[in-house]
C-alpha cells in the first residue's frame, strides 16, 4: 500500500513555522518581509498563481504586492519596473510571472533582476551558485521537491533518481540538487528527455522518479519499479463535463494505474504545488534576514 507525500499539509506545517518568525521580527518593530509580484496580460494560469502566492503571503504575516500590466506592455516599461523594485529597499524580493507575452524576451528580463531580489532563483548567478552549491537562491519548485523528501525522511542517499524533464526551471536544478554530498540527497542522478533512448528501461530502474515531463498522464504502470517513490511536478487541466468547472487536474503521471506501485507518490492537486509557493516565502525570508539583520 503506497503512501501520500502531502505537500498542502507540510505547506501549512511550513507556513506555520515561517509565521512565527515573522511574528517574533515585527514584535520588535521591524517591518515585515516583502514579497512582490509582477504580472503581464491575463493568463489565466499565471492570474491564479500569482493570487495563491499573494493569498500566502497575507498568510504568513507578509506584506505583499502586485504590479499588474496589461498584454501590450512594452519591453522598455517592464524592464523600468524591475529596476524600480531592484532599487525599492522596502521590497526584499519579486517575481516576474512567466510566461511573458511573445513581444517581450523572456531572458533579457529575467537578467534584468537583481540576484539579490531574485526569491525564484531563475538568474544565472543564482543558477551559478546553485550549481557550484553556494548560497543562493534555490528555484522554487525545485527546493520545494527537496523539502518534500527531506520532511518525509525518504531515504535518498545511494539512491537512483531518475528525473524526466531538462526544464531550466525544475528539471535540470532538482537533478543537480540530488546529486549533491549532503544526506538529504547524495543520489545517481540520470536525466532524461524528449531524446532519451529506451526510457522506459531507464525509468524502471529509479529508486526516486521526479516526472516533469509537462504532458498529461505520461508516466504509466509499465514505466515504474516496484516500490518507487514517485514526484509528480505536472499539473493540467482536462476538459471533463462531469464536474462543475468543466475541467479535471491531473498530473503527468497516470496515478490511476501508477500509485499502487509506489511506495511513496505525490497526489495532483496537493502534491509539489503548495511546497512551491512555500518555498518563494522561504526565499523571501531570507533575503529579509539578510538585508534588515533581524
């Protein structure tokens, strides 16, 4: 019988804890930490996130703020925009909400952000440090994936992890943090993708499968050694007429068929999900504790 990595539960566990933090700062008159958000048109995925993490912000004790743009913002004024907040010693650290409409490039913005500021670790100075495992700002879902097995006490060291998905964002960091020498990590690493030969071979050898491979359902029954502990990182919605919003979620693993194989294996929704957000206020903490020396 398989066992659920909560992620929602351990978040409000987290959140808990981040909570009396802050509570203790502002008791001695500090301000509180500052978590902003900057968001362009009206993707509607991008719209709900960026609420949940404001909605966690106020959670914890945060002050929190959205900068809001319509679609045909220009380059120009969103790159003014960071420099403000890169500048604004009352913000301790903002996101840019990705994706940006097609007009705008993705990469010179998020070089614009100071490495300082930059609580989703997406610039290549954090990305640097990461990967040479000095501090930095570790991507959120990334951490959050590492928190999740840490808080559960998976056994990691010596194991094969196989990771599905080379993403900048969640694959290629969390397969770099679980090959460092530390005890919550110390795995082989193998990192797979849309080129990977004989990856259903591959995929049955692993110990830990984090599956970020951003299609629906993709991971079945056959892809998965018995006893695994399972990651799943996707989240998608599928037209379904039988429920009210008119949609499902589902992840990228086929849980129907795949969770009774597993030993461990997170659920979508309440998975990794909540475990990022989680980990954005982690970061903005500490740029906090950096920058006001509580």
């Amino acid at each position: 019988m398989y066992e659920i990595l909560d992620g929602k539960t351990l978040s409000n566990q987290i959140k808990d804890e981040i909570a009396n933090e802050v509570r203790r700062y502002t008791m001695q008159g500090m301000r509180a930490p500052h978590l902003a958000a900057i968001l362009v048109g009206n993707d509607g995925a991008s719209q709900t996130y960026v609420s949940s993490k404001e909605k966690s912000s106020h959670e914890v004790g945060f002050i929190s703020s959205v900068y809001k743009f319509p679609e045909n913002t220009s380059e120009e004024d969103l790159l003014k925009t960071i420099d403000f907040m890169n500048n604004d010693e009352e913000i301790d650290g903002f996101i840019v909400q990705l994706p940006l409409p097609k007009h705008i490039d993705e990469r010179k913005v998020i070089h614009a952000i100071s490495p300082e500021k930059d609580v989703d670790g997406f610039t290549p100075i954090n990305v640097g440090k990461m990967v040479l495992g000095e501090d930095a700002f570790v991507p959120a879902t990334p951490m959050g994936i590492c928190t999740l097995l840490e808080r559960y006490n998976i056994e990691t060291e010596g194991k094969h992890c196989v990771v599905l998905g080379r993403s900048n964002i969640v694959g290629t960091p969390v397969a770099n943090l679980l090959s460092r020498n530390n005890k919550h990590a110390n795995c082989t690493v193998t990192l797979c993708h849309s080129r990977t030969k004989n990856l259903k071979e591959i995929t049955r050898q692993a110990d830990i499968l984090v599956v970020a491979i951003g299609k629906p359902e993709f991971v079945t029954a056959d892809m998965v050694k018995e006893g695994a502990v399972v990651v799943d990182v996707g989240i998608h919605r599928i037209p379904d007429e039988t429920k009210k919003s008119g949609f499902h979620l589902t992840g990228d693993v086929k849980h129907d068929e795949v969770d009774r194989h597993c030993s461990w294996v997170t659920p979508v929704p309440g998975g990794v999900g909540p475990l990022t957000i989680v980990s954005l206020l982690q970061n903005t903490l500490k740029s906090y504790k950096k920058t006001m020396k509580p």
